[in-house]
C-alpha cells in the first residue's frame, strides 16, 4: 500500500485486474476485463478510469485493430464497452461491478451470436419472429 492516500488503492493493474473474470450486480459471469484504460495525473502517476471488455477489445489488444474495431461496430458495442472503474464494487479474484451484465458490451457480443448465428442452428430452442408467424 502506499503512504500517500490520495492516491487511493495502489494496485499493479495488469496483474491485479486484466483478464479477471467480471461479475455484474447479480453475481452473472459477464465476461473478462480485456484491457484498460489509464489517466496520467499531475504528478506523473497512472489511474485506471476504465476497464474495456468484449472480443472487439480483446482484438485490438492482440493487435488485430481492424477486426476490434469491425466487432464493435458490427455488435454495436462501438460506446458501450467502457466501464468505469466508479462501478466497480470489488477486486479479488474477480472484479465485481455494480451494473447489469445487460448493460455491457460482452451482452450485445452474446446478443449478436444468438441472433446471427445460434438462431439459424435446428433445434436451438430460440424463439425467433419467424417461428411466432408460423403457429
């Protein structure tokens, strides 16, 4: 810990929080904290201000930006996959926020399989429109 506390909880970020899985207000597994975003103060420390989740994330990190930024568009989580570190309740083993998983990029992520892909599986189990228009 530090002697300053101003500065609040001193953590080492990238062992601390990267791929940590996050659990949303409800305790649902909603994903995992793909990279970070970080603000110089001042005085020339960093302050993580928001975690960035979902595969569009995840890519860029892995330096496929153009697929990350294709993803994010594509699922439309281009705004949404930003979390500020102000909803964050708890670090541990995981990272708890104080959101729903709904409100997240990875959601639209699992929305847009389900709808593009999982939905034209037989027998998946997925009520789709054209399923209603049938009965």
């Amino acid at each position: 810990m530090s002697d300053r506390p101003d500065l609040g909880r001193v953590l080492y970020a990238a062992l601390e929080l990267l791929d940590r899985q996050m659990l949303d207000r409800t305790e649902y597994r909603c994903g995992n904290v793909d990279d970070l975003e970080l603000t110089e103060r001042d005085d020339g420390t960093f302050v993580v201000t928001n975690i960035l989740a979902g595969p569009g994330v995840l890519a860029e990190r892995c330096r496929r930006v153009r697929f990350g930024r294709w993803w994010r568009r594509a699922t439309g989580s281009d705004t949404n996959f930003r979390i500020p570190m102000r909803l964050v309740t708890e670090i541990g083993s995981d990272v708890a926020l104080a959101v729903d998983a709904d409100d997240l990029a990875t959601a639209n992520t699992e929305r847009w399989a389900r709808d593009h892909v999982i939905a034209h599986i037989p027998g998946n189990g997925i009520e789709t429109e054209s399923d209603d228009a049938t009965e």
